[in-house]
C-alpha cells in the first residue's frame, strides 16, 4: 500500500476557536498532531485546512500542506479535496483521517489503524480501546462499537452507537475517530448523502455501513486525549510538557 495521512484542520470550534494554534509544550496543537504522524512513519504527511495559517505551521513541522476551498461538512470531505490536489495522478491508495485535535495520540496506534486492511474485504479501518470505566458505557459523548471479533485485536464493525451497548456481560470498546480508507472507498463514502442513521446517532461512519461498506476496528491499549475545551487543552499541555 502507498499510503498518505491526511490531517483535517479548521480554525473555527464552538468550545475552543482556533484550537489548531493554541500552544502545546512549545509547538501550535497541528505541529504536534503532525509530529506524532511522522513518528508513525508510515507514508506522506500532509494537513488539509481552511486557513493559511494552520497550512503555514504545518510545514514548519515538515508536513505537507493544502488550503481548502469552500465550506465542507465534514473532515472527510475536506481530506478528499486535498488528495484529489496533492496525488493527481492517484498513485497513493490509502488514505488515513488523522483528526487534528489528537496531539497525544501514540505513533504506534495510527499505524495500527492499517493492519485491517490487508484483508482485501475491508473497505475501512478504525480503532477501538476496552472500556474499563464503566460510567463511559452511560456516556452519549463516548462512541461504542458493536462488533464481531474476526481475530485476537479486530472486529469487524456491526454498529456504532452513542446508546450503552452491547446488552448482557462482556466486553465494550470506545470508538477512536482514526480512519484509514482505501481511496476507492474514501472516495464512495464522500459521493455519498448522510444516512438515516447517520443523521440520527450523528455518527458519520453510519453511512459506510448503511451502503453496505466493510469496516474492521484494530484494538489498541491507550485511548488519545481529543482536545476538545480548555480543560483538554490543559491535559494535553502536562502529558507533553512531561507533567502528566
């Protein structure tokens, strides 16, 4: 596979405006996002932004960079606007979703997030952590994933949910918003419109299965800090400065 990770970013964020740049142990929140996607060393790097300024620091970072136009609905669209500019010619075929508010994500997790899709029926890939907190199970704002396990560390998705599920004794996972797609999937999913489902959970990956798309998730043992409020950006600013 020639593979490119592609890192959407927006200034604009109801809880926490122009997250992108706010500092983090020295580095703008994207630097840090990018330097954990070229630890991952595991193909082309490259931001795709709705403004100059994220592009900028992303390349002091050594990162690619592409501003967008337009208004997008989602990162997905917005990251397949920049692959369509940066490999014209289609020579990458999997294309990871890297979210840029995961400046502590491990670059061990982001390669994980590839294995799934040396099985050639797997159109998608995510990642999923053990819930060990079992609050987390009552939390709308915690993604699960109802799957069947297809091996030691993967499942194969069924549904993702908001709700606490699965029903009875056993094991529940936390969804973690990576995405790696092969380019004909990415560009499927992106033609086509919101989902039922998609539209009633607000989860976007919905629309994959409903149009009948395979999606595995890789298991991993640490869950990113997604950088959300001020309180996030504070936790994130201790674990990377060492205090945390």
């Amino acid at each position: 596979m020639s593979n490119i990770i592609l890192i959407p970013a927006r200034m604009a964020s109801t809880r926490l405006p122009g997250k992108p740049m706010a500092d983090i142990a020295g580095k703008p929140m994207i630097a840090q996002v990018v330097a954990r996607a070229l630890e991952a060393d595991c193909g082309r790097v490259a931001v795709a932004t709705d403004t100059a300024e994220i592009a900028e620091a992303a390349r002091l970072e050594g990162a690619e960079a592409f501003v967008t136009e337009g208004r997008h609905e989602s990162g997905s669209d917005r990251i397949f606007e920049a692959l369509q500019v940066l490999d014209p010619d289609a020579t990458v075929t999997t294309a990871i979703n890297l979210q840029g508010d995961l400046p502590t994500i491990p670059a061990a997790d982001i390669r994980a997030c590839l294995a799934p899709l040396h099985d050639e029926e797997v159109d998608i890939a995510t990642l999923g952590v053990e819930i060990t907190d079992r609050n987390e199970i009552e939390n709308p704002n915690v993604v699960k994933i109802i799957g069947s396990r297809v091996g030691q560390d993967r499942l194969r998705a069924l549904y993702f949910t908001r709700a606490a599920a699965p029903w009875g004794e056993g094991p529940a996972y936390h969804h973690v918003g990576i995405y790696a797609y092969r380019r004909a999937a990415l560009e499927r999913f992106v033609s086509l419109k919101p989902s039922p489902l998609e539209t009633r959970e607000k989860l976007e990956q919905l629309r994959a299965l409903e149009a009948g798309m395979r999606i595995d998730v890789s298991i991993v043992n640490s869950l990113p800090l997604g950088v959300d409020t001020p309180d996030d950006l504070e936790r994130a600013r201790e674990i990377l400065s060492g205090r945390g």
